[in-house]
C-alpha cells in the first residue's frame, strides 16, 4: 500500500487471484497514470486494449 500527494491510499487490489484494479480499468471504471506508477509491469497490464 502506498499514499499518494494527497494522503489518498492507493494499493493493489486481489480478490479470488484476479487485480481488481485490472478489472475495474477493463471495465472502463479506473484508468492509469503512468507517471505515478512505481512498478511498471502492473501498470502495464491496467491500459486498455
């Protein structure tokens, strides 16, 4: 868990082995800033196709 400029917490969410966050950008309810992502390779994963 990390918090961001505003003191929001801000996490990788799993449920059932699936990235909740994933599927909330999938979905088109979340959407990625690349520039505050620490770890690329799961922010990679939040674009859509």
């Amino acid at each position: 868990m990390d918090t961001d400029r505003y003191s929001r917490q801000v996490a990788l969410v799993t449920l059932d082995l699936r990235l909740v966050n994933q599927l909330m950008a999938e979905a088109g309810y979340a959407w990625t800033y690349e520039q505050y992502c620490r770890e690329r390779a799961p922010c990679g994963r939040f674009r859509k196709a």
